[in-house]
C-alpha cells in the first residue's frame, strides 16, 4: 500500500526527470548522443534520495526510456535534456487541464 507521502508515479516521473534536469547543469558532460552523466547509482538509491518507492523510480525511469530522454551505458545515463523539457511542459499542461 503506498505512503500518502509519497508522489504518484506521474509524480515520481516528474521528479526523476527534475533531477535529471539538475544533475545535466551540474555534472552533466556534451556527447553526439546526448548528454552523459556519469554516476553509479541504482534505481533504489534515486528513489531514495527523492522519496520514492523503488518501484515508483523504476516506472519512473522507464517512462524517460521510453520517451526518449534517457539511456544507459553502463553507469553512465546519456539524457537529452530537451526531450526531458517537453516531457516536464507536457506534465505541467497536464495538470492545468
């Protein structure tokens, strides 16, 4: 049973791609595939650090896969930042709907 404290998947996703977003400006190093960042971290620890259910960052996660917003290589995400920004825009129109 989920937390009441705890975002909806649409939610989660929401998150994972805001820090995504946060992680490119910050870490984040230009490729011809995207934008690469390198960390070694697993889908509990970013449910973790955003106060998710490991199972909310998972769908989460996949949900940015599926759009096209972020890969893996290894332990390296490659993400494209503006695919991630439509995805947040569309989210936020989403919810004024």
């Amino acid at each position: 049973m989920r937390s009441h404290s705890q975002p909806k998947p649409s939610d989660a996703t929401r998150h994972v791609a805001a820090l995504l977003l946060k992680m490119v400006r910050e870490v984040g190093k230009p490729t011809a595939r995207g934008v690469a960042i390198q960390l070694d971290v697993t889908r509990q620890d970013v449910a973790t650090i955003l106060g998710l259910s490991r199972i909310d960052a998972t769908v989460a996660v996949n949900t940015l896969k599926q759009a096209g917003a972020l890969t893996f290589e290894g332990s390296t995400f490659l993400v494209d930042p503006e695919a991630l920004e439509r995805f947040l825009s569309e989210e936020e129109n989403s919810l004024d709907a």
